[in-house]
C-alpha cells in the first residue's frame, strides 16, 4: 500500500448515539415498508402450496401505495434531509464519477417516464427512488462510511432478533421441520439477504478501539444460521462470492496468488472426483447442495420458464423497456402467477427486470456505476486499508452474484439503501485510515510477509 494521503490521517471516533439512531430510522422506515409480524404464517401457506385459494398480495400491493409504505419512505427521506443539514462543512465531491454514473442511470430511469406502459406507477416508483437517494446521500454527508455500515449492522441485527420472536410467538419456528424456512416478518429470500449483508458486515467491518472477537462471533453466528435455515441457495452462493473476495482483497503479495491458485487447484480436484462416484453420491450431494429444497431442481424452482417468458417481452423493447417499475403492472403479475401457478412479484433475476424496466441502456448504467463502486471500495482499501472500504467492494460482489436469480436488489429495502450509501460515502468522502488504529504507526502500510508467514492482515 502507498502512503496516507494528508487528508485521512485524523481519525474519527465512531458516534455510537447516531449510529443507533439512524439504525431505529432505518428499522421504523423499512418495517413499515416491507416487514410483517405474521409474515411466517404466510410464507407457512405459501410453501403449502393452494395457489388457488391464496390472495395475490403482490398484485395488491402494485395497484396502491399503502399509507405505511409512504410514511416509511417519507420518513427515509426527511432522515437524509435532517442529517445533510446537520453535516459538518467540508468540500463535497459532487462531480466525482461515482455521483456521475448514479446519476446517468437516475436520469435514464427518469426519462422512461415518457415512453412507460404505466406512467403512474412509473411515477410512484420514481418517487421511492428518489427518497431512498436522499436518504443514503443524506446518511452519507453526516456519517463516515463506518457508521453507516455499523447503523445498517444494528437495523439488521435488531431485525433478526425481532423476526425470532415473531415467529416464536405464533408457533411457526420449527427448524425441526424438512420443509421449514425462516422468515422472520419478512419472507425466507428477503430475510435471508438481510442476515447475508449482516454476516458479510461484522466479519469484515471490526469494533473500533478495541477489539471485541465475542461480538463478532455472536453476530456472525447468528447471521449464518438465519441463512442457513431461510434454505436460500442464491443468497448462500453470494454470501461466500463476498467472503471468498474478502479473503483474496485481504492477503498481500505472494499470499492473494496462493489463494487464487488454490480455489482453481481444488476446482479441478473436485471435477475430478466427479468421475469416479456414483450417480448416488451425485444425488445425495445434490440434496445437501440444494439445503434440503428438492422441489423444481432441474428449473431452477420454477425460475427457468419465467425467465424464458419474460425474455420474450423483453424482446418487443429491448433498448428502452416498458418504463422504470411499469413492467409488473398488476395485470402481469396476475398473468405470469395464473400461468405459472405461484405468485410472482418480479422476473427473479436483476439483470432481467432492469431490461424490462429501463431496456439494456439502463442495464449498462446501472452495471457501470456498481462495479465502478467495487472498483472504487477496493482501490481504496488497497491505498489506506480501511476495512469498511472493503466490505463495499465484497458487498457489491454479494449483490451482483444475488441478482442472477433473485431481484432484490435494486428495490425498495434496507440493502438497496445500504449499496446506495456505501456508493455516496465512496464519491463524496476520500478515504480515510481506519478508525481502530491508535497509533499513526498502527496505520501505517505493512510490508507484504514472506511466503511462509501469515499476514495479519488475512487474520478475520
């Protein structure tokens, strides 16, 4: 790493009453939003199956905005308006290219207004972008990047300890059970990305000050089982793209080459191995692989002919779409569910439903401004080695892995707001050493360690 930049060698000390206080906007915000006390008892219908007999919430929910939805968001954004006020003076980046890209794209989305199959909902859409936009911005301007991670860290955990008693509370926890996921007051895809973001984060993002490895422990911990028992296979396979990422950014010379060859090294071992076992093992690794769900394997849970489907419409506006939000109108979303005999909300695959809404041009602005963040985070933590700049580069990976078969992201949840705020703080804000050190020598860059040595770095 190069040395300190004159501008981050003063070292901030974390605020935990404004970490905790953006942490109960954002929990207040998006329960009111997305999260529901019996939302175990409907995700326990759902996987009953009895299509038929079950009301198609996600048509409803597209037909009108509820007057919760709006206080949640009017709410995110008047918390980004409180703390842009309350932010200390400085020269803001406004015109770094981060801020640049975010903004092509919101213009984009924007300008599909003109051209939208349902200009309303278009415009309802627009709208929940624009506050959640104020909101990280916002968030952004006050905080460094460690507080915003850490708020997002204590939302999330607040949100996991809420979504046990819920589900305690009306019976529905029983991890006992085959066909049981957990879903908190959410659904088990949602909650299950929620508990990856949570894992990802305080695995990577430390305590500043002082070290405590038992909290890390516990919160890890708890993360990992959510998602284990939410039996969300996308999430899983993003969740270890980011941690195997935070592994190779973390070693230093000789050791990120070693880590490289070894994955690639043990990927052959592994085909190999394949042609010498049964078709037996092959199935009963399946099973273990698959966390237990062996329903629509071979279709991807159904995935497959939906995506096949909405291909076909994308194909009749490839370069514009039907307008930013307007594609699963409420006619579509009855549509596809009658056709498919399960209730569809999105396409399932981020990069599909960004086609759909904004065509392959606000695809590219939307891919441009993502992996530049990546980039970004990674460059930054190369330079200074701050941990949070880190978890923005493994967190944009965990995003971009999650969107191949799930639609997330971006949307209307704590994550999306997390992706936009990491994206903000990286434009506005250099970078900035990491506030556990106590020394200016404690962050100083490290020579790369001999080949035969552990960095300290690489230690978790």
């Amino acid at each position: 790493m190069n040395s300190l930049p004159a501008n981050s060698t003063e070292l901030e000390r974390p605020n935990w009453v404004l970490r905790g206080g953006i942490a109960l906007c954002l929990a207040l915000s998006f329960g009111m939003v997305a999260h529901h006390w019996n939302a175990s008892i409907t995700a326990h219908m759902a996987a009953g199956g009895g299509f038929q007999n079950r009301e198609n919430k996600f048509a409803k929910q597209q037909a009108t905005t509820t007057s919760s939805s709006a206080v949640g968001f009017i709410l995110l954004g008047g918390m980004g308006a409180v703390l842009a006020w309350k932010a200390p003076p400085g020269r803001r980046r406004w015109l770094h290219p981060l801020s640049l890209l975010l903004a092509a794209y919101v213009s984009w989305c924007a300008a599909s207004y003109t051209w939208s199959d349902d200009a309303f909902l278009t415009l309802r859409k627009l709208a929940i972008l624009l506050l959640m936009l104020a909101g990280a911005y916002g968030v952004a301007l006050r905080c460094t990047l460690a507080d915003i991670v850490w708020s997002v860290i204590l939302c999330l955990t607040g949100t996991l300890l809420v979504g046990f008693v819920a589900e305690i509370s009306q019976g529905m926890f029983r991890p006992w059970r085959g066909e049981y996921r957990f879903a908190g007051t959410l659904d088990p895809n949602g909650i299950g990305l929620e508990a990856a973001t949570l894992a990802l984060a305080t695995w990577i993002v430390p305590y500043e000050g002082r070290r405590r490895t038992f909290v890390r422990v516990a919160l890890v911990g708890l993360a990992v089982t959510v998602v284990v028992m939410t039996k969300s296979r996308t999430t899983l396979a993003a969740l270890v793209a980011g941690g195997m990422l935070a592994m190779l950014l973390r070693a230093r010379g000789q050791q990120r080459w070693l880590i490289v060859s070894g994955a690639v090294a043990a990927a052959c071992v592994l085909g190999l191995l394949l042609n010498f076992v049964s078709v037996a093992d092959i199935q009963d690794s399946a099973s273990v692989a698959s966390m237990g769900r062996k329903e629509n394997l071979s279709s991807l849970t159904g995935r497959w002919p939906l995506w096949q489907a909405v291909l076909k419409e994308a194909d009749k506006a490839p370069i514009l779409g039907f307008g930013y939000g307007a594609f699963w109108s409420t006619e579509r979303i009855y549509r596809y569910s009658d056709a498919f005999l399960w209730h569809i909300p999105h396409a399932h695959n981020t990069y599909l439903d960004l086609v759909l809404a904004t065509g392959v041009v606000g695809l590219a602005l939307y891919l441009l401004w993502a992996i530049a963040t990546g980039v970004s985070g990674w460059l930054r933590y190369d330079r200074v080695g701050n941990p949070a700049d880190l978890f923005v580069a493994c967190y944009v990976a965990l995003c971009l892995v999650h969107g191949f078969a799930e639609s997330k992201i971006p949307g209307a949840g704590v994550t999306t707001f997390l992706l936009y705020a990491c994206g903000a703080s990286l434009a506005l804000k250099p970078a900035v050493a990491p506030a556990l050190a106590e020394t200016p020598e404690s962050a100083a860059p490290r020579p790369a360690p001999p080949l035969w040595q552990p960095s300290r770095r690489l230690s978790v």
